[in-house]
C-alpha cells in the first residue's frame, strides 16, 4: 500500500537512535527515547493560501529533518512505523 500525504503532510521515517551513550554504557530498550530525527519519505503538494495559491513545501523526499518530540501521528505502511506530521511540525532540516 503507498501512502500519499494531502496538502501540507509530511510522511516520515525516524531514524535509529544510538545504541550507546558517549561513555560507552549500553542504552537498554526500556530506557531509549524515541529519536527527534528522521527522513523525509513523501510529501503533499503544499499548503493554499485563501486566494487559492498555492505554497510549496520547504522539505523534499531524502531530506534529513529534526522534529519535536511529540510531533506527528504514528502510521504504519506495509508494517513499517512511520510519522505523519504537518511541516510546521519540522524544525529544520539537517545538511
């Protein structure tokens, strides 16, 4: 199943968090925080202003994104766990 995100809709791919910490000490499962950061897969076409323009999307597919901790909804797709969040839900995009 593809999944195409409407409007200003980015669908995203978390990124896996280290499994352990600068000093050396194994991080377990229960103790890992879900990473803030992931991978654009696919986009909408953009936002519409109320004249009916349309505002392209700042973010593209590949592109490596920071977001909030809290941001988005969990969705899965051909079970895989992905993110579907607005773009104003991204804080940056990391180059």
């Amino acid at each position: 199943m593809a999944l195409k995100p409407l409007h200003d809709r980015v669908l995203v791919r978390r990124t896996e968090s280290d499994e352990k910490t600068a000093g050396g000490l194994i991080i377990p499962e229960s103790a890992k925080e879900k990473p803030a950061e992931g991978v654009v897969v696919a986009t909408g076409e953009g936002a519409r202003k109320d004249s009916g323009e349309l505002i392209a999307m700042a973010v593209s597919n590949g592109d490596n994104v920071l977001f909030g901790k809290w941001s988005g909804t969990e969705v899965t797709v051909d079970g895989e766990e992905l993110l579907m969040m607005k773009e104003s839900d991204i804080m940056g995009v990391i180059v």
